[in-house]
C-alpha cells in the first residue's frame, strides 16, 4: 500500500536508498484533500497547487467569498462554507461532500487563528477560547469524524499545520502557542495510534507572509512558496515538516533544555523587511 524507494547502487545511493526505504514516500497526486482555511494564506496557496497537481480539493472556512476567490479558474477547487468551532458546521459539511460524491482520502488541517497579547493587561478571554476552538478543538473533531471514511481509502493521510511556536512558546501569542502546543500533543498521540494505518505528518512553517501577519514588517516567505516546499517535502515522506528558518528552531530544541529555549526564542526578535 505504502511505497518504498530502493536503493542505488554507489555507496552514497544505498545510504540514500536506505535513508528513503526507511520513510515512506508519497505521491500528492490524484487524490481528494480536504484542506481547511484555504480561503488565504498557505491555504491559497497550497489549494491551488495541489490543484495544478491533479488532486480534487475541498476547500472551507467560514468567508464562502474567499474560498470562491481561491477556486476561481479552476475545476478541482471545491469550496464549502464552514466555520470549525462549530459541530453543526463541521456536520453539515461532512454531509454535503458526501453528497457531492467526494471521497476524502486526505485531510489537511490548516486553518487557525492568531492572536498577540502580553496577558499583562488581562486576557479578552473570549477571543481565547475562539483560538482554542478554531485552532485545538476545531482541528480534533474534524479528524475524529473523518476518520472512519479515511480508513476505508488507499493510503489516507492526516497532515496537521502547526507551528514552532507550539514547542517553543512564543510569550507574544501566549494563547495561540498554548493551541499550538495542544495539537503537537494530539498530532504525536494520534500518530502513535493509527501506526499503519494512516500517515499523519505534521508540519512547521516558518514566518510566512500571509494575512494573518500582514501588520508585522518581518521578513517573511512567501504563500506560494511555503506551500511549494510543504509539498515536496510531504512527497519526500518526512512525518515532521520543517520549512525555512523553522529548522533552525528544530536544532534549537535538539540542543537546548526547555527553559532556555523559550528564554532564546522570546529574546530573539524576527528580523525586519529589508
Ligand atoms: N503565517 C505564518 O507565519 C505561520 C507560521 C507558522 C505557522 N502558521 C500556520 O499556518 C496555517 C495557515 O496560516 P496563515 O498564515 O496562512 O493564516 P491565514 O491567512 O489567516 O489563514 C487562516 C485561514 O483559516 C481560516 N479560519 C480561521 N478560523 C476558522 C474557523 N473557525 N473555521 C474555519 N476556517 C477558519 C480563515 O478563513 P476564514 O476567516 O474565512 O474562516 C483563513 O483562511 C495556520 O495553521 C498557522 O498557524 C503560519
């Protein structure tokens, strides 16, 4: 069900080869995404790849006109309202695919939101619960619902966007890292129960300049391009994705004891746009 790579036959090759049989590769082409948030950002971006890939993909969120912006000029692009803090929503969308004779064989959970706060002035605790939901609670029901159908697909993945700021918090989105960090829990806790039975691959993106940062002068990738090394790397068969500058924070943590990697993270600011 799963393909492996094979070796080669220099010694670099069968290191190579071997490295590879020892991951799995996989092809994102020809199957059915179900892709959260793809009305912005990595979600745009990532939808209109994957459709320029020959996969069908199902895109929501709850801005039915920027879903419909994404979609424009493309067959394969399918969107559906609804807003992920909603069971009834999340429901209703499950029902309508299934109407629609879609059968998912890949989720991508990639919706979230932001928010920047110093809790030093009291926390808008409403705002924080809606970050938990969208980005924790939201995330766990939709994968819990799918994955009956997923099971009874060829070679289903779950493919959860997380964020460094879940292993190393970042003071600044206290809430949105809390979120972060909880679906890296749920992500390895899941991993570990459907071994062989469904890939789930996490990945991390690095600062990347969408919507949600719009007002930060950071340097920033780019959507496409995030969305372009998302791929590859997912086709490489990684189960941890690291783009960009975010592996220099998967060395951090490899190096450094929890503590002063959140003291090296929070006194390191993102440099400024050129
Ligand atoms: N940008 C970065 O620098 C960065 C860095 C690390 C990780 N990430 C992660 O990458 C992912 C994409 O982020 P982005 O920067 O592309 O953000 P974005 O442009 O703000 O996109 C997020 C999408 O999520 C949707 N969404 C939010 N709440 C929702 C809800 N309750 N139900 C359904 N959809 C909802 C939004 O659409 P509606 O508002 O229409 O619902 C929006 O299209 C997120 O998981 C984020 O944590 C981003």
């Amino acid at each position: 069900m799963l393909a492996r790579a094979g070796a080669t036959a220099s010694p670099i090759g069968a290191f190579r080869g071997l490295a590879q049989t020892l991951r799995q590769t996989m092809k994102l082409t020809g199957r059915t995404v179900l892709l959260t948030g793809g009305g912005t950002g990595i979600g745009r971006a990532l939808a209109r790849q994957l459709a320029d890939k020959g996969n069908s993909v199902l895109i929501c969120g709850r801005r039915l006109e920027r879903l419909e912006e994404t979609a424009t000029g493309s067959s394969d692009i399918h969107p559906y309202r609804c807003d992920l803090t909603s069971s009834d929503d999340i429901q209703q969308m499950l029902d309508a695919i299934e109407r629609d004779g879609h059968r998912v064989d890949t989720v991508i959970s990639n919706a979230a939101i932001f928010g920047f706060d110093t809790l030093a002035g009291g926390l808008d605790l409403q705002e924080a619960k809606q970050i938990i939901d969208a980005n924790l609670y939201g995330p766990i029901e939709l994968t819990q619902r799918m994955l009956d159908g997923l099971r009874e697909t060829s070679d289903p993945a779950i493919i959860i966007v997380g964020s460094p700021g879940g292993l190393g918090p970042l003071a600044n989105t206290p809430i949105y890292s809390s979120s972060k960090a909880g679906l890296h829990a749920y992500t390895l806790c899941l991993r570990y129960h459907l071994d062989g039975e469904i890939r789930v691959i996490e990945v991390f993106p690095p600062v990347v300049d969408t919507p949600a940062l719009a007002e930060k002068n950071w340097k920033k990738m780019s959507s496409e391009e995030c969305a372009r090394r998302m791929v590859r790397e997912i086709e490489r068969g990684q189960e941890q994705v690291w783009i960009g500058e975010s592996r220099m924070f998967r060395f951090l943590r490899l190096v450094l004891p929890p503590g002063r990697l959140f003291r090296v993270v929070n006194d390191w600011s993102p440099p400024e746009q050129g």
